[in-house]
C-alpha cells in the first residue's frame, strides 16, 4: 500500500516538472499589470483611458488586482538614450515588484515593451490598446501578445466633415507632425492617396492660428492634436485645439471624444473610456488563467460617430445632416426640459382648481340625480343608505370645510394687503402661499372621503388593507361623534390585513354600524363611548368589531335587527343594517350581534384574508 502512495508522489511530482514552462507560469501568475502609456496620463484623453480601465479593474470581483502605471511621454521626448534611461528605471523600480500583465497603450508603446520584455518581464504576456491596424501589421507582435486594434480612417473623418459643412472642397489637416502623431501617423499615407474631389492641404506650421482664421468658404479643419508651439513650449493638445477654435473660422472636425469640449464640432471620434475597459478584460482573463493565445487580437469597436451640440448650433448643422446613429453631448435642455418639475407643479395646480370645482359642480349634480331616482327604484337602497348617512353628517362635513376654506380666504386677504404696500415682504408672501396649500390640500382631503362615500360605482372587489379603511371611515367619523359628545377610539392590528373587497361598500358597513350605535347612545347623558378594533383571526380571516357603552340589543332582537325595514328609531328606515349584511354578504364575509357581559352591544364583521 506505501509502495503504491510513494508511487503515485513520483507520477505527479514528474507531470509537475514536465509541464510546459508557461503553464506553471500561468499558473503561478501574480495578480498585478503594470500599464504603459506613451503619453501623458495627466492628459484628457489617455485619462479616460485609464479611468475605463481602472473601472473595469475595480468591477472584476475575482480577485483583487494591483494596478501600475507609467506615462512615457513620447510626444515630448524620445530618442534611444531617453528610452534606454526609461528602461533603466523601470528595472530599478520594479524590480521587487512581479507583474502579471504588461498593458500598452497606443503603438509606441507597445514597440518598446516588445523590445525591453526579454530583460524587463521575460515571460509575462503583454496586451495592447491603442493600435492602429497598420501599426499592427508593421510590429507583427508574437503569440504572447493581445490585445485590441483601433480602425481609424481618414476617410471617417473626411465623411464627417461633410456632413457639417454641405458642398466641402476643401480640407486643412491641423497637427504636430506626422513623425510626432502617435495615434494618426498612418493618414500621412492615406491623405497623400488623395480623395476624389476634394482638395487636402497639409498642415500649416508657426503661423498656424492666423491661417485657420482665414479660410475659404466650403472648407473645414480636422485636427489631430498640436503638441507645441514650435518654439519650444509644450501643451496638452486639448488646449491647443482651445485656442485653435478660438481663431478658426471654419468648423473643427475631431477624432477623439476629449477633443469635443474643447472646440471640436465632432466626427468618428475614438471613445478612451471603451479601449481602457477593452485593454482591462483581455488584462484579467490572462491574470485569471486564460493564456493569450486563447484570446487572439481583433478589431475592436471604440469608434463612435459623436457630435457637440454647441458647436452644430454655432455652426448651424442640422442634426439631420449627421452621419446615421450619431451621438449628440452637450445639447442644452430646452426651457420645459430644465424647469420641468415647476411647470409640471403649475400645470398640476391649475388641473386639480380646475378639478375641484367641476367635481363640486357634478357632485351637486349626481346628488340631486340620485334623490330623485332613489324615491323611484328601490334597487338603490344602498345608495339611498349612503346618502342618508352623508346627511346626518352633512353638518361636520361643512365644519370641517369651512376652517380650511376660512383660512384660505384670510390669507389670500393678507397676501393682497402685503403686495400692495409699496415694499411687499416677498418672504411673507411665500409663507403665506405654503399655507394656502396646506389648507387646499387639507380641503381636498375631505371632499375626497366624501366622494369615496357618496360615488355611485358597480361592486368592484380590489386588493384593499382593512386597516386603512377602518381609519379612513373613523377620521370621517371623528367630527360626528365630538358633536354628539361619544368618545371614538380605534385600535388596529399591528399586522397589514389584506382582504378583496369594495372600499366604498366596506366603509358604508362601518359607518352604518357606528352611526348605529351613536343612535343607540343618544338618551344616555354620559358615557358614551365606541371602540373599533380589527385583529386576524388565524391564517383565514379578518375581524372588525365596533362595541359601544350603549344598553345593549333586547335578547329577543338579537336576530331580528338585520331584516329590512325592522327598527327601534322613531325615523328610521330599518334598512341600514339590513343594507350590510347583504354587502357583507357580497363579500364573502360574516356579520353577526351580540351583547357584552359588561353592557352595550358588539358587532363584528368577518372577512377571509387575501391569498
């Protein structure tokens, strides 16, 4: 058995030592890229480069990756010695310091890690951004090395060009020079082929502002980025193209999306972001296991036909004349889009004023309908019921008007004398607005529950909580029962009660039974008191139970009271609670009566809880 144990030791250490030397390094991989960017990073576009890459980096939730990076600026210097000096640090400095991946951006960058890996990172894959197709045809980068090409044309551009400028002859190509242009070298080869009928012109040199200021007609300049003023002074080619479009008269057609704020009209631009987060996933599936040989270079879409809005204003260019599925940053709102919630509020006012008074107007008028047709169809009684409710009502209902409607009056007085003196406190006038309202919205309330009771609708069964009704029906009530000096208390379950039924039926229901018992209280001279309480009743039902201090149900009645036209009021109809059992009925639910041992009756209502 230890012989067989040793033995399979041996086979395994063996495949270990046999395994192809980069597989062990795949496997062993420090979770680490070191970035190299042959500009400057503190530059707009070769930021957000960083900035996709950094976000994609910080999304990946594999494992935690340290992040490197180096700004060679080569659009400032160059030559053999400044680059061997630059690898001579690079060496020093990370020389404790594994690295997983090395990230390039753009094509000369990627040139010198190809020639500094052997003493640099021998072993560790390397994958490119930034690269044009011709470039990576030109470096013919081995199978260790990935990444993402960028197709960027002249042709793009000149077709953009177009677009903005109707009947284009001429085109003024505006740029340091082609040995200096890290991401348009290869237009040299492309303006040199010519397009047909269009004149290209090279670009100008020191005097470069006065010529932009001064071309003809049908001509438009697409800039490729200025490095300096010729004379010894650097800048970032963003600022360049901000004192270029200063002086131009003519638009700027760009290709790079950094170039668009600072002047640029716009065109195929490259998006950084996009090629920083392309770069980062190639990055983190070698960093997770993946070799790079698995994930062969290919043409990847960072190109993106985006416009600025200021500048086709400036410019006047329809957004029609735009290439197909074009972009358009910076568009100013239009004055609904930037005040949109003020007037959507003002309009919103206006509706409700509007509202309010032809609900008042038809509800005057569907009252006045219903009293006639309810003397005539005794297939409204529960209409009827309801209306006679509201009645007894009607007295708390105007008290309950009347104090916002009051206020409203005498603050609209109050604000008129404020506007008319000759320095009016604006601040005041304000406050005063904020109760108007508060009051209106408070009136609103109370025409609401109105209409909730008084609205003819078919039964209609919704998801409803028993809850709120209860507190909805006992806030109506509140007024009532002050009047006729009953104390109302309310007491609801701690859980929401979810049952289907009709809101307004449901509320007539507890209406009636309170009401009902305020009339069985009205010849005691004190203590007069209702409670409400709804509770669960198991996983099945809902109860509601309104009790009152009242004397109480005769024993002998106690099955009597829910027949229509049975009552112990001098006027009284006797179909309120006959009206609802049968709503209760409706509903699927239980009504029954009983007397307390301590005196006054109790009423329950049953209702099977929602599923």
């Amino acid at each position: 058995m230890s012989s067989a144990i040793r033995l399979s030791g041996l086979i395994i250490l063996l495949a270990a030592l046999l395994a192809p030397a980069d597989l062990r390094a795949q496997q062993t991989r420090p979770h680490s890229m070191l970035v190299l960017d042959q500009s400057d990073r503190r530059g707009p576009f070769y930021y957000q480069v960083f900035v996709g890459l950094r976000d994609a980096v910080s999304a990946h939730g594999h494992a935690p990756t340290t992040v490197y990076t180096e700004s060679l600026d080569l659009n400032r210097f160059g030559g053999e010695a400044y680059q061997e000096d630059f690898r001579r640090f690079l060496e020093a400095k990370y020389r404790n310091r594994p690295i997983g991946v090395v990230v390039t951006i753009g094509a000369a960058a990627l040139e010198l890690a190809l020639r500094w890996r052997p003493q640099l990172w021998p072993d560790t894959p390397i994958v490119f951004s930034l690269v044009e197709e011709a470039d990576f045809k030109r470096l013919q980068p081995p199978a260790y090395v990935t990444g993402g090409i960028v197709n960027l044309k002249l042709k793009d551009a000149v077709t953009a060009a177009r677009a903005v400028v109707p009947e284009l002859k001429t085109v003024v190509l505006v740029g340091a020079d082609w040995e200096r242009q890290v991401l348009f070298r290869n237009w040299n080869d492309q303006a040199a082929a010519g397009i047909p009928g269009l004149e290209i012109i090279g670009r100008p040199m020191p005097e470069i502002v006065e010529r932009v200021a001064a071309l003809p007609d049908h001509s438009a300049i697409i800039y490729t980025g200025l490095y300096s003023d010729g004379k010894g002074d650097y800048y970032p080619p963003s600022d360049a193209l901000s004192f270029l479009a200063a002086k131009a008269n003519r638009p700027i057609v760009v290709a790079a999306e950094t170039f668009l704020e600072p002047g640029g009209i716009g065109g195929f631009v490259i998006v950084p972001s996009l090629i920083g987060a392309e770069a980062a996933g190639r990055a983190l599936r070698i960093l997770d296991g993946e070799t790079p040989e698995s994930l062969p270079p290919s043409v990847i879409d960072v190109v993106k036909p985006i416009f600025n809005w200021r500048q086709m204003q400036h410019w006047n260019v329809s957004e029609a004349s735009l290439p197909k599925g074009s972009e358009v940053h910076f568009r100013e709102p239009s004055f609904l889009e930037k005040y949109r919630w003020r007037a959507v509020a003002l309009a919103m006012a206006l509706l409700v004023q509007t509202a309010l008074i032809a609900f008042l107007l038809h509800e005057r008028h569907m009252r006045r309908s219903a009293e006639v047709e309810a003397r005539s169809r005794l297939s409204e009684l529960a209409h009827i019921n309801r209306q006679a409710t509201a009645g007894e009502l009607s007295s708390s209902i105007a008290h309950e008007l009347n104090q916002p409607l009051g206020s409203i009056l005498t603050n609209a007085e109050s604000a008129e004398l404020i506007l008319a003196s000759p320095t009016p406190d604006l601040q005041e006038v304000r406050e005063i607005i904020s109760d108007i309202k508060r009051d209106d919205l408070r009136a609103s309330e109370v025409i609401r529950r109105m209409r909730s009771l008084l609205k003819r609708a078919p039964f209609e069964k919704k998801e409803i909580d028993l809850n709120q009704t209860m507190r909805e029906a006992f806030d109506f009530l509140k007024l009532q029962a002050s009047t006729r000096n009953v104390a109302i208390y309310l007491q609801t379950s701690p859980q929401t009660l979810r049952v289907k039924g009709d809101p307004v039926q449901l509320q007539q229901v507890i209406l009636n039974l309170v009401v009902n018992s305020m009339d069985a209280m009205a010849k005691m001279p004190y203590g007069r008191t209702i409670i409400g309480r709804t509770e669960v009743n198991g996983d099945a039902s809902a109860v509601i139970s309104i009790c009152d201090s009242g004397p109480g149900i005769p024993q002998d009645r106690l099955n009597d009271i829910f027949d229509p036209f049975f009552t112990t009021k001098e006027q009284g109809m006797g179909i309120g609670l006959s009206i609802a059992r049968t709503i209760v009925l409706a509903h699927s639910g239980q009504l029954w009566a009983e007397n307390q041992s301590g005196g006054g009756a109790v009423f329950h209502l049953s209702l099977p809880l929602a599923a």
